[in-house]
C-alpha cells in the first residue's frame, strides 16, 4: 500500500475511526477541480462532491455545502436554509474551519462543527466520491453513509 501525505491519511484514519472501510486514493496528477476529480475516479462530473464553505455574514458561521461537481449553488437559497445572508468563505476562512486548503477540503475532519448541507441531486447515484483532505486524494462512498459521517441535510442546492 502506498504511503499517504500527512492530511490525507487523517481523513483514511478518521474514515477507519468511524467505522467505515472506504480506502482513500492519492493520486499523481491532480483532483482540485471537479472535472480532474472525475476524471481520475473515472466517474461521472454529478458524482463528485464539492465541498463549498460559505460564511455567515452575520454569525461569522462555517456552512458547508456538499453539492454535485455539475451544479452551481445557489446562495440565496442556502441563505434561506441557514437563517441568514452567506457569502462565500475566503481561503483563509476556510482553511482555519477547516484545516484544509481550497481544492482538497474533505466532507468530515474539520477543526470545528458546521450547519452541513448535502445536495440533492447525489441520491440517483450508488456512489459519489469526495475530497480527502489534498488537491490529489478523493474517496468513494455512498450518499447514506455522506449523510450519516456529516449530520447533513439533503436539500435542493441549485
């Protein structure tokens, strides 16, 4: 088995802690955007997941949502879900919610909890796959188990 980067292999040990045997993939080339993601998984661009952290604009609040790698949120709708108008959450915002930076931001692992919404368009899919914590690492697993590892809600996100 391959060695894993540092961040990745916490996301594989915290995958492990939970309970779950998905087995996170790093790979050479890169997996930053949705389209590379899908490419190396060999998937579908739908089943990738993006995780986007927005913040509240009054509470300062993390929210993540986890939407298909095809679609383009809607923030006013989130805004709606969330309780107050959001704004997309600045690099340095994101990376001190998270412990992760932009491109490799995984859907569990973070340094604090987030309101967490899952899209919708995931639950035609057997499986979707998600960021393990490198703009080169991804995982494969299923929406039940993303919901379950999350406490997410699946909501309309487009």
């Amino acid at each position: 088995m391959l060695t894993l980067s540092p961040s990745a292999q916490k996301i594989q040990n915290l995958l492990w802690e939970l309970g779950y045997k998905y087995t996170v993939i790093e790979h050479a080339e890169s997996t930053r955007t949705a389209q590379e993601a899908a490419d190396r998984a060999g998937c579908e661009l739908s089943q990738i997941v993006k995780s986007l952290i927005f913040r509240g604009k009054t509470s300062n609040k993390p929210v993540l949502v986890l939407t298909c790698g095809a679609n383009r949120v809607d923030e006013k709708r989130i805004s709606k879900y969330a309780g107050e108008s959001i704004a997309r959450g600045d690099a340095d915002f994101v990376r001190s919610v998270t412990g992760f930076a932009i491109g490799g931001v995984p859907p569990i692992g973070h340094n604090q909890p987030m309101e967490t919404y899952l899209d919708e368009d995931f639950l035609p899919y057997p499986t979707i796959w998600a960021a393990a914590g490198t703009p080169n690492a991804i995982f494969e697993l299923t929406i039940a188990d993303l919901q379950k590892m999350t406490g997410g809600t699946i909501v309309q996100v487009k």
